[in-house]
C-alpha cells in the first residue's frame, strides 16, 4: 500500500494529489493507494481518501505502507523514518500558495541529503522516482 500524507496544513496540496492519482492512471503505481488530503478539496474513484486519520488509524496505516509520499513537514517524515519506511517528500511550495514559505524545500533537502528520503522538487518527476524507491535503501533513522 502507498500511503500520501498532505499534513495539516490550511492550503491546498493538489499539485501531489493529482500526480499521484496520474502514476495511478499510468499504472506507475499498482497497489492500493490511501490518502490523507487534509484541506484539499480531491476526488478519486481509484484511491482511499479521508480528510484526516486519528492518531492510532494513521500509525497503522503507516505500519502497512510499502511506500510514504509526504509533504515536507518534520512529524510526517520522522514518523515515517522511524517506523523504518521508504519515503518520497514532497515539499510544499510558497509560489503555488501551499505554503507561507519555502521552509519545507529546506526540510526535504537535509533529509535527503543525509540520505533517509528521496526528494522530488520538479512535480513531473514524482513517477520516476516512485520507481526510483524499489532500488533505494534508507538510511536508518536514529
């Protein structure tokens, strides 16, 4: 299962939102996809969605994913990290109104660069790194 967290955030995150359901559509990714949308107003006939889990409904989920694609904030990744998941972080962007500012670009790139998640900064890029994940081993997070 893959599993996409948005966060909590106000804002809207369809950039991710419609290029997950577009790997789908692409059979990019072929396992069951479930996912918190937050404060995007999204619809799919493909995928899981709730507008937030509780507490112990998204640990679990977490548990069962293959695969985390997350927004870029720190509780979402760390989480992901040490439940001992792969994860894609998907930074939330000042210039498309996600976000206030550009803080999670930062976020995602000192994860990346310490070797724990893969990044994607060009949304186009989102399939390629899906496929990009069966290849990738984390760093343990510690």
């Amino acid at each position: 299962m893959v599993l996409v967290l948005v966060g909590t955030q106000n804002n809207s995150f369809e950039r991710l939102l419609n290029s997950v359901q577009e790997c789908v559509n692409k059979k990019i990714i072929n396992e069951k996809v479930v996912i918190q949308r937050g404060y995007t107003k999204f619809q799919s006939d493909t995928m899981d969605i709730a507008q937030f889990y509780g507490p112990s409904e998204l640990s679990r989920l977490q548990d069962e994913a293959n695969l985390i694609i997350t927004h870029g904030g720190v509780g979402s990744i760390i989480n992901s990290l040490l439940k001992g998941k792969k994860v894609i972080v998907v930074p939330r962007l000042k210039k498309y109104h996600e976000h206030v500012n550009d803080h999670q670009m930062q976020i995602a790139k000192k994860y990346e660069t310490e070797g724990y998640v893969k990044c994607v900064y060009d949304i186009s890029n989102l399939g390629d790194v899906i496929k990009s994940m069966k290849d990738f081993e984390p760093k343990k997070y510690v």
